[in-house]
C-alpha cells in the first residue's frame, strides 16, 4: 500500500497532502541514472586498468609465446648463417682447392647474403617487422643453400669424372692418428731444433713410438726410396700424377722400393729417427708441381669437420720442429 505523506502548512494551521511535482520527480530519477552510469564508468576503468579480460590474457599469452618463438627463430637464423659461412669456406679453400675448380667469388654469393645487416636490426624492430625481416633472411640463407648446393652438385661431376684423380690425390694421414693427438709440429715457419733458428718447415712432422706403421696416402709410384743423405734419414718418395708427389721421411726402415706401384693405405715403412731428427716421428710432405703445399688440407678422407678444425688448431700452433 502506497503511503501518503502530509505536512503541517503555517499559513493554513492544518495538515496538508504533500504532492511531488512530476518535473522535480523526472530530476530525481535523471539524477539517479546518471550517478549510476558514473560510478558504473569509474567501477568498468579501475577494471579494465588493473584487470585483464579474458581475451586480453588470451592476447597476452600469444604475445609472450610469440616473442619467444621469433627469439628462438633469430637464434636459429644466426646458427644457419655461421654453417653456411663455414660451408661456402671450405667449398673455397679445400674442396675446390683439391679438384682444381675455380673457387666460386664472393659477388656469385653477394646477391643472395643480406643476413648481416638484419640481424643487427631485430633488436629494434616490432614484431611484424621482426617476422618480415626473419622471413627475409630464411630465404636469403635458402638461396644461399641452393647455390651451395650447385656447387657441390658441381664437384660430385668432378668426383665422377675423376676417379683416378681422386685415388691419385693425397686424402689420408699417413700414421694410424684417431685420437688427432699425434701432430707435433705444423707447416710454415718453425724453429729448427739444431740451430733454433726460424726455418720454413715444408710439411707435418707426426710422433710416433718407433716401428709405426707409415701408410701411402693415395696411390702412385715410388721414385725414391733409402738414404740419399739429404737429411730426410730413411725416406720414401711417391709420384702420384696430377702433379702430386708426397715424402715420408725418418723411417727406421723402408718397406717400398723404388718403380713399385703403391695403392693408398698401404704400408710403405716404419716410423725411426733416422736423418736430421731429434725424436721418432714421421716427417710427412706434398708437394703439387713441384710447390710444396699445407698437408692438413689432404686429410679429408680420414676426418670429419669437427676432427678437421681440432688437427687444424694443432697444426697452427707456433712450436719447435723435430727435423
């Protein structure tokens, strides 16, 4: 039941029924609405200040999980590009160097390596640049791979065509070496162990127990074989054609003897000191028209790139030679 209000009117000395005006009755309930709707905002800003929605914790998730896959993926880019700069090397300097190819330029590869400078701009980038710009560089390394990949296309014709070549060509360490641990001393200046003086040393010098096996490292001729007093002691000479000769020196006996026709890996004389040498070891020289040349770029047979870059540390240090 409605109540009904009355007030007490001076003039009149009687009560009186109080009537609200509808005019002042439309403000309260105006007034009403809009304190809601402020204190509605205010409550829905506070919230949407400091509380995600559900599709904002969605976002944020996704976003989180983004930013570490673009992380993983410039790591990842950084790896491709380190392998295919080692691949594009030893395409140069060794596999080309053995087959006489001409090494491919660096302009035939330019065209396609943009890596550098976009990796040093995804730090500073947002995340649509930073997928453009790693999508970019994936197929610049992609291009990259598909021209190495002519290239060694391009030496598996040589290796066919040259199967002769390739038994002919030094591809082995001439002393039983699985632990890389037997190189004492590399090619390039050296200091004699005599006059320890600098001298250019022509080959590596490999130590070894007394009675080691020595092993031809390609097949060939030999066209020297004893002691001709040249300082080499017991030594053997073999002419593998193409312009390869490889010597063993030192031997503490000879097993090969000269115009006998050798096959790679076969046993040819035994590790000594004979000669100018300090210790046992096997002084071991190739030699390409007549020019000696680094041994440690003919032992791709016996390594891998991992092996490679181990005996390539080992010949590089700066220490005295046994001969």
């Amino acid at each position: 039941m409605k109540k009904i209000k009355y007030y007490y009117n001076a003039n009149t000395l009687r009560y009186e029924k109080l009537v609200v005006p509808l005019r002042v009755k439309l403000l309260r309930i105006l007034g009403f609405l809009a304190a809601a709707l402020v204190t509605a905002l205010i409550i829905v800003a506070i919230a949407f200040r400091f509380v995600d929605s559900p599709k904002e914790k969605l976002l944020r998730m996704q976003y989180e999980r983004s930013q570490q896959d673009f992380n993983l993926i410039a790591r990842r880019v950084k790896e491709m590009e380190l392998k295919m700069r080692q691949l594009e090397k030893r395409d140069n300097e060794v596999y080309r160097s053995i087959f006489e190819a001409t090494p491919v330029p660096d302009s035939a590869r330019q065209k396609q390596m943009e890596m550098e400078n976009e990796i040093r701009l995804v730090s500073s980038m947002d995340e649509n640049e930073l997928a453009y710009a790693i999508n970019t560089t994936l197929n610049s390394i992609s291009s990259r791979m598909e021209f190495q990949e002519k290239s060694f296309s391009e030496i598996e014709g040589m290796i066919r065509n040259k199967e002769k070549l390739l038994a002919s060509t030094p591809a082995i360490q001439p002393v039983n070496n699985k632990d890389l641990n037997r190189v004492a001393s590399g090619y390039g200046n050296r200091i004699d162990p005599v006059y320890k003086t600098v001298k250019f040393h022509a080959g590596l010098d490999f130590s070894a127990p007394q009675g080691t096996p020595i092993y031809a490292t390609a097949d060939g001729r030999v066209i020297q074989s004893g002691n001709k007093g040249d300082g080499y002691g017991n030594h053997v000479i073999i002419n593998h054609g193409y312009g390869y000769e490889t010597l063993y020196g030192h031997m503490v006996k000879v097993k090969a003897r000269a115009g006998q026709m050798i096959k790679r890996g076969e046993v040819i004389g035994w590790v000594g000191s004979t000669g100018k040498s300090t210790g046992p070891h096997l002084h071991y020289e190739v030699h390409k028209g007549g020019r000696p040349l680094d041994p440690i770029y003919f032992f791709y047979n016996d390594l891998s790139p991992e092996q490679y870059q181990q005996i390539l540390k080992l010949a590089a240090s700066s220490n005295q030679s046994f001969d």
